[in-house]
C-alpha cells in the first residue's frame, strides 16, 4: 500500500513546497491540515486530501493523523507578533504536543518535527552544532526550544519516531520575508544597520526540503537532531552586496547604529501588540542584524548524506526572478 503522508503548514512557504514536492515525487498519499480561513485551494487542486482543522483544535487533529504513516509538522505561528504569548504558545507548543498524542494513538510511524536554529538564540563561538546550547532570545523562540524539548521527550518516552530539524533563515520563490531586504535594496534607500559584519547562514528552500525528506526516510536519523542550513555562512554585507548585484544596483556604505532601532523596534511591539496590530519594526527582526548565526551542517551530511546544492547567488538570483514575475518589486 502507498504510504499516508500528513503536511502541517502546508498553506505557508516551506510546508507548501514539501507537499508540492511529495506529490510530485508521487510515491505516496499526502494530506494537509488546513485552517478554515486558509488559502487551500490551489493545494486540493494539485491532488491532496484537505484535512480542515487547527493545532488549537484536538479533535481535528486526531482526524488529520488517521491512517497517516509519517506527520511532517511543519506548521508554526511564526510571522505573527501581534499574537499574544498565550495565543503563539497555544500554537507551537500546546499544538505540538497535542499533534504528538494523536499520532503517538493513530500508530503513526515516524514524525518529523521542524524546530530551528533559533532555539540557540546568537552563536558567540561559531559555528554552532546540535550540542550548541539552547539560549532563546524572544518568545517565538522560546516557543520553539520548549516543543522541540517536548517532541524529543514524547519520542523516547513512547516510543514515537521522532526526528527534529533545525532550518536556519530559509528563502526562495514564494517567501515574502526577506522581500522586505530585497526592496530597499532595490530602491536604493537599504541602509545596513550595525556592522554589517555578522555572519547568516541560509537555506535555499528546495535544499532544505531535499533534507527533510531524508529526515522522513532515513533509518539512522530516528531519535536525532539536525541543523539544516546551507553549507556556509555570509557576512550580511556580503548577502545584501550579493543582492545588488542581482538586482543590478549599488547600495549605500551608509551604517545606522543598531541599538536605537533595537530600542525603536521594542517601542513598536509595545504599541501594536496591545492592538492586535503585526509592528512594522520589531527586535526579532532588528536581531537579524546584531546575532551571528553560524552553523555545521557536518552531522546531517554524515548521518543523512544531506548535501545543499543552491548556493547563495544562485538562490538569491532565483528569488529575485519570482518577485519579479509575482510583481513584487
Ligand atoms: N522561514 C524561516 O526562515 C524559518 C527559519 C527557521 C524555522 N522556521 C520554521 O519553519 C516552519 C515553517 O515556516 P514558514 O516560513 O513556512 O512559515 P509560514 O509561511 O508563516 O507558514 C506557517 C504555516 O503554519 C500554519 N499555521 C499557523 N498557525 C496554525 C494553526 N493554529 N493551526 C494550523 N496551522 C497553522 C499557517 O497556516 P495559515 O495559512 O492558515 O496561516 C501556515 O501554513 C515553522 O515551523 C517555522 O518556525 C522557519
């Protein structure tokens, strides 16, 4: 019998790009929880079975895994700063648990969960691994440190075949995330905030989704952890060069301190979130500019022979073109 597959997240960038891929590669059965109010339209018109329901809904969870070999839980509150803590934990971490228990019952047999390097909060002595240790710096953070502890626990108290990976910053067609970059470059206004100095490692997203698939697969990854990020870092300087060159245009040596901005970045989620409003500025996203983020990818290409192909040009370039064709920039 063709294998169940069950995707989370699978209306967001990365989640959609692995359920894309699974029914390409077409060699199993694949479902995805939506919410209602989801845009899934185009994904039951590619041939997945919509399971509607919500990681804040046990019952609809319990429906989704039914049947289901492996769960890809890919599905986050992640770009929503206007969520109150309650709301982001009763997401990342009470739906996870949850997810876990329902799958643990339906006799799922392997569950992988996607955690990320942000649970090591900055790397001080690059470049961070697995054994790295956990240091949170926000609440989206620590969401992610607490249900990645939880899903390694369940694992091994229950027997499920948990594998956790750890993505580092992802791009690529369809994330709207460092559109943001892309567009000051472009406009010519990009000042570099802070040095410009600090390394960021990347993923292009279809080499990370080529790692989760072995993390789904392989037998040796059962039980373990994996950093899944390009095989290198950059200086930021270097990224945003990178991007203009891309986009053919030059951008200013101009620097702006970051501490202000950091502090103007507190002021807006002090405001906003009481409104229900996503802040324009926020110290996650000031933190983009001030926490090296530098890692090994050295036990994945080992244990899972996982082996990144886009390298950054490359990727940047195919990114640029996407918001180009979607009119973006
Ligand atoms: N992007 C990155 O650079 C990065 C880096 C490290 C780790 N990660 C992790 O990678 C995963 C995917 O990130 P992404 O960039 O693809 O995020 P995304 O585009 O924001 O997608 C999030 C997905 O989660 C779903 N979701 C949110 N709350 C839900 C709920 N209560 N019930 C059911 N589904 C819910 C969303 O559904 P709706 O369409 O209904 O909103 C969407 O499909 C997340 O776990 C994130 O923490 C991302």
């Amino acid at each position: 019998m063709r294998p169940a597959v069950l995707v989370t997240g699978a209306t967001g960038f990365l989640g959609g790009h692995l359920a894309r891929r699974l029914v390409d590669n077409g060699d199993c059965d694949v479902r995805v929880l939506v919410r209602r109010d989801s845009k899934s339209a185009p994904l039951e018109d590619l041939g997945m079975e919509l399971s509607v329901g919500d990681l804040m809904d046990r019952d609809s969870l319990r429906s989704a895994v039914s049947g289901v070999d492996i769960v890809y839980h890919i599905a986050a509150s992640f770009r929503t700063e206007h969520l109150t803590r309650d709301d982001m934990w009763r997401t990342n971490v009470q739906g996870t648990q949850d997810l876990l228990e329902v799958s643990h019952e339906a006799g799922v047999q392997r569950f992988v969960h996607c955690s990320s390097v942000g649970v090591h909060g900055a790397i001080n002595d690059p470049p961070g691994t697995e054994e790295s240790p956990f240091d949170p710096g926000d609440r989206y953070q620590e969401t992610k440190a607490e249900a990645e502890k939880m899903a390694s626990d369940f694992g091994e108290q229950h027997g499920l075949p948990v594998v956790i990976f750890r993505p580092a910053g992802i791009y690529g067609p369809d994330d709207l995330r460092f559109l943001k970059l892309f567009k000051s470059v472009n406009s010519g206004v990009f000042r570099m905030i802070g040095s410009g100095k600090v390394l960021y490692q990347m993923i292009f997203v279809e080499d990370l989704v080529d790692g989760v698939l072995l993390c789904g697969m392989s037998n040796k990854a059962v039980g373990e952890v994996f950093i899944l990020t390009g095989d290198r870092p950059h200086s930021l300087n270097s990224i945003t060069q990178t991007i203009a060159e891309t986009l053919g245009v030059e951008i200013s040596s101009l620097r702006i301190p970051s501490t202000p901005v950091y502090v103007a970045g507190a002021l807006c989620e002090l405001v906003c979130r009481p409104l229900g409003i996503n802040p324009p500025l926020y110290r996650r996203r000031v933190d983009f500019f001030r926490k090296t983020r530098a890692f090994s990818i050295e036990k994945a290409q080992e244990v899972l022979g996982f082996s990144p192909k886009v390298d950054l040009e490359e990727g940047l370039r195919r990114t640029a073109t996407w918001y180009e064709e979607q009119g973006l920039l």
